[in-house]
C-alpha cells in the first residue's frame, strides 16, 4: 500500500478542495451530514437542492468526473476520481438523488446504447437535469435477482416489435421523482433462469406505469413499488441481446458495488465520544470493562477497512481494478454500523428511546441508524451475497450447491401460479 499522492495527484487534489471551498461548507466536525442541517426536508426541496449543486459541479468540469467529456465529464482517471470523493466528504453537500443515475445507469448506456441515445440521455443525466433510477428487485427476486418473473413479451414477430412489461418491482430508490429507469424482465421462461432476461431503459412517465412511495420504519420514503401494467417499450430502448440481460445486469451491478462503498451511519469515533459522555453504573462508560471490549474491537474493523480501502486506493494509483475483494468493505460496515447504533442507543439506557431527537447525546444518530441500519445490511447485497462472494471469488471455496441447476425457469419449484 501507498498512502501518498504522487506530484500529479496532490495537484489535483489541492484543485478539488479549492473548487469545494468556493462552492461548499466545510463540516463542522467529520460525522456531520446534509441532513442535519437541512431545514426543509421536502422530498422536491432536496431534490431542487441535488439539481443545483449538480449544474453547478458540470458548470465548472466536476461532474461525473470518471465519464468521457464528449458526454459531459471530466474524464478522470479512477484514482483521482477517489481523491475527490475523499475531499467532498469533508464538506456539507447535497446528496442522494443523481447518484443512482451516474454512478449506474450512466456507464450501462456508454457501454450498450446507440451514439444518438448517448448523445440524447448522457449529458441532462451529467447536469442533474434528468434523474435515473435502477429498477431491478422484485417481492420473490431480491438476493436471487434472477429468479425475477415481470415479464417481457414481443408484440409482434417483427425484429423490432416492441416490448410489452407486466410485473410489479419493489425497493425501488427514487422511482417517485425520477425521468428515466433501467429495468430487467424475464423474456423466456422456457431456458434457464440466467438465460431468459433482457435488459431495458424507459421512460416512467410512459402509460401503466404507476409508482406507490413504502413508508419506511424511520419515517422515510425512499423507495417505492414500481408496477407495470401492459407497459409498451420500444426495441431501440433494448439494452444488449434479447436473453442476455443478466450479462447487463451483472455490470449494472458491479457499478454499484463501487457507489454504495461502506455503509454509512455510526462509526468508532461517535461510539467512542458517547462512551467518554454517558454514565455506567454511576461511573463515566468508558471505563467499564465490557464497553472498553467492543469499542477496542471495533477500533480494530475500522482499522481493517481503512487499510482494505487503502489497498484499493493503491491499485487505483497504479491503474489496477480491484477485484471482489472490495465487498469486504460493504460486507463489515454494514454490520458494524447497525452493532454500533444498537450499543449506542442501549448506552443512553431510557434515552435510547427517545423521539426527540434533538434531546438525545450525539443528535440522535444512534436511533436514527437503529431504524435505517437494517436496510444497508440489504441494499447493494445481502450479507449472504457478499459472504458468497468473498469465499468463493477471493477465497476459492467451492460454490454453494444450486438446486436450480439444469432446470428451466419454469421447471423451478415456486408458490406462485405458472
């Protein structure tokens, strides 16, 4: 590992954090979010705010820095691209809404669409102007994505026909507000079931399409059901060969390996701070024996993940892809932030349950990432997943046996009616 930037990347680095002093506030302290100082929480107020922000990066050649710049990025190396990202979490900036669309569906199209579709979505998706969502997960098809059922059938027997979609999807990241979305359906139920898919991008404002916001447990309402009813789709809007969605899928997927990255929430200087402010037994937390335990082994997981991190970074440096390995990181953040926010809100022993978050030690963080910290154990992986991944890509252990194995979709055991 290299944890210097060479002459070139501290350049660069010097001109990001001179662009972001001009156009952001610095955090106050490094746990500090958007949120937290966001007054007007309205989902159109934040998305108005992600919009600006974003015309103003393009405006000045900071965004989408990894795309080409015929459409509308920098075209940044990967390791300059992180440089950034290092930089801008050291500011308050708005977040959460244009991510899905660059980080994911952008790339797909500049790898599968046609010159004039790329000329035609890439760069209102560079300046913020039109928002993308990935519409993939259905009820019965979350971990096991390819065990979907919305269906994909040719109105005709013309090569070009278009496509009708009949399904419903579910967990869908800003569908509500969203222009355009990439989506996946089953075209073939009669090979298997990795065969049998093909991969779209549509409109979601087109006929059927209707999109119902899931109120979540932390008062939220990021994601949505997404159903489709007779929905008509044309060939051109096809992404790949018919049947072979889930080679696109498969690259849509590891795009958003790379921007989920760690799982935010609590993390071991918060723990720690809350440790050193709260009582135990009429003595300061952090001299009880059992809580000095865990906060040394979680200094010891962050520890980890800043050197696996840094390896990454490295390779990055040297114009290397890091492999599989990079789901260790989402893997034990995840898990640790959830363990981290559970300690944290049983250490404030009745204040734990407080609602008035602004009544609470540490700005009720803690019982925020309690309601919130479950779905990151989920979104871009289930631990089971990335557990899977790491033994069998990194680690070479032999697969899982597949009992699906040699079966058509079809022949596939399943509650539901053929």
């Amino acid at each position: 590992m290299d944890f210097s930037d060479t002459t070139e990347e501290a350049a660069f680095r010097m001109e990001a954090r001179a662009w972001l002093d001009a156009n952001a506030t610095p955090k106050a302290h490094p746990n500090q979010t958007w949120a937290s100082v966001l007054e007007d929480k309205t989902r159109d107020n934040i998305v108005r705010l992600c919009k600006e922000f974003q015309s103003r990066r393009h405006a000045d050649g900071w965004a989408c820095l990894h795309w080409p710049k015929e459409y509308g990025g920098r075209g940044c190396t990967a390791i300059e691209r992180v440089i950034y990202g290092q930089e801008e979490s050291r500011y308050i900036v708005p977040r959460g809404v244009v991510e899905i669309g660059q980080g994911m569906a952008g790339p797909i199209l500049m790898k599968y669409a046609t010159a004039d579709q790329k000329a035609r979505y890439l760069p209102p998706m560079a300046t913020g102007e039109e928002i993308w969502c990935q519409i993939f997960s259905e009820a019965s098809a979350g971990s096991d994505l390819a065990g979907l059922r919305m269906a994909a059938t040719k109105d005709g027997d013309a090569d070009d026909a278009d496509w009708i979609l009949d399904g419903e999807k579910i967990w869908t990241s800003g569908a509500h507000y969203s222009d355009f979305g990439i989506t996946i359906a089953r075209s073939d139920g009669a090979v298997a079931k990795h065969k049998g898919l093909t991969f779209f991008f549509i409109d979601m404002k087109s006929p059927g399409i209707s999109i119902a916001p899931i109120r979540q447990i932390s008062g939220s309402s990021h994601f949505n059901s997404v159903r489709f009813d007779n929905v008509r789709v044309p060939d051109a809007q096809r992404l790949g060969a018919v049947g072979e969605g889930w080679k696109v899928a498969l690259a849509t997927l590891m795009n958003e390996r790379v921007s989920v990255g760690e799982a935010p929430g609590p993390d071991f200087e918060q723990i720690f701070a809350l440790a050193q402010t709260v009582e135990l037994n009429d003595r300061p937390a952090i001299e009880n024996q059992m809580v000095r335990s865990k906060l040394a082994h979680w200094y010891c997981e962050t520890a980890g993940l800043k050197n696996t991190r840094m390896r990454s970074i490295s390779a990055l440096s040297r114009g290397e892809t890091p492999g599989p390995e990079n789901s260790i990181a989402k893997l034990v953040s995840a898990r640790k932030a959830q363990e981290i926010a559970f300690f944290g809100t049983d250490l404030m022993d009745q204040c734990g349950i407080v609602s008035d978050l602004e009544l609470v030690p540490g700005d009720g963080r803690f019982q925020q990432s309690v309601l919130q910290s479950p779905g990151m154990r989920i979104a871009g992986g289930t631990d089971e997943i990335l557990r899977n991944i790491i033994a069998e890509r990194v680690l070479g252990l032999p697969q899982e046996p597949r009992p699906d194995k040699g079966l058509t979709f079809r022949q596939i055991p399943n509650g539901q009616k053929k």
